[in-house]
C-alpha cells in the first residue's frame, strides 16, 4: 500500500495466510518509532513485498470485511503483533528478510529468508561487430587504431533462494 520509510524496499517479507480473511501488515520501525510500511494481504494467496532495512515491529489487523485504513475490518477486527521485532538487512551479495507462516492454528512460524545475488558475465557481450569473440591478446607492438574495437561487457544480475 506505502513505503514511508524514505529508504528503498529491496528485503523480502513472505507471508503465508490461510483463505477466509484478509490482513493488513503495518511495520513500526523500532528505532524511530514510527510505522514506515502498510500492506495488504488477500487470504489464502501468496504474499511477498519488498521492505527497506531496518528493525521492525509487524502489526497484523485481520478480517473479512475490508473498511479502510482507519476503520480497518470494522467491529470484528483482529489485532496482534509477532512477539519479536525482525530485522531485515542487506550484505554484498545477499538480501536477508523472513517469511511468516500464519497457517497454524499452533502459532506463527517465522523463517530466516535470504535471497542471493551475483552479477554474472554474459558471453555474447564480448562479440565484436564481426561475430567474433573479442580476443583479449592482440598484439601490443601494433599500432592502437589497428587493435579491434572492444566491446563493453554486460551484466546480468542472479537472483536465487539461499540458505
């Protein structure tokens, strides 16, 4: 719905619900105290969104009846917040969030997530104008105009579920 945070969203948050009521996700930052995030989430659908670094309390309304954000799912509003704020950071090649499993009737599950990231050379960037692959030994001793253009190589970024 809103990101507030002046931060970008780029650490995931999964949410597994049962179908039967919604819910409507605020994050409350911490540090700041200050709610930086709202999200809605259809029941029984899978639910990811992206949420900026920081320490979050996550505060769950749940309902059947959608009213808005002020007056939530009306009377029968459900309220309750995890027992722990969760962090959520990034390193150099990993994005580290959680998933929320709401499912059991036992209690709240919560999971380490991180996804993995690396830049990856793609091949055919290195082609020069005549197909060829670039060959990265040419000859020192001629002249520069007479060496063949060398392309600029691309990168893809890779993006998998890590551990």
């Amino acid at each position: 719905m809103w990101n507030r945070s002046g931060l970008p969203a780029t650490l995931p948050l999964l949410i597994k619900t049962n179908a039967g009521a919604d819910y409507f996700l605020n994050l409350r930052d911490v540090e700041r105290d200050k709610v930086v995030l709202a999200a809605y989430v259809r029941g029984g659908e899978f639910f990811q969104v992206l949420v900026p670094p920081g320490r979050f309390e996550l505060v769950f309304a749940s309902g059947e009846d959608w009213q808005g954000e002020t007056r939530l799912f009306g009377v029968h509003t459900h309220l309750f917040k995890l027992d722990q704020p969760l962090r959520f950071r990034a390193t150099m090649s990993q994005r580290r969030g959680h998933m929320i499993d709401l499912t059991q009737a036992s209690g709240t599950t919560i999971s380490d997530l991180a996804k993995c990231q690396r830049l990856a050379l793609d091949p055919e960037s290195l082609r020069n104008r005549k197909g060829q692959f670039d060959p990265l030994l040419r000859d020192p001793s001629g002249p520069p105009e007479a060496w063949p253009e060398m392309p600029a190589p691309r990168y893809d970024v890779e993006t998998w579920t890590c551990l």
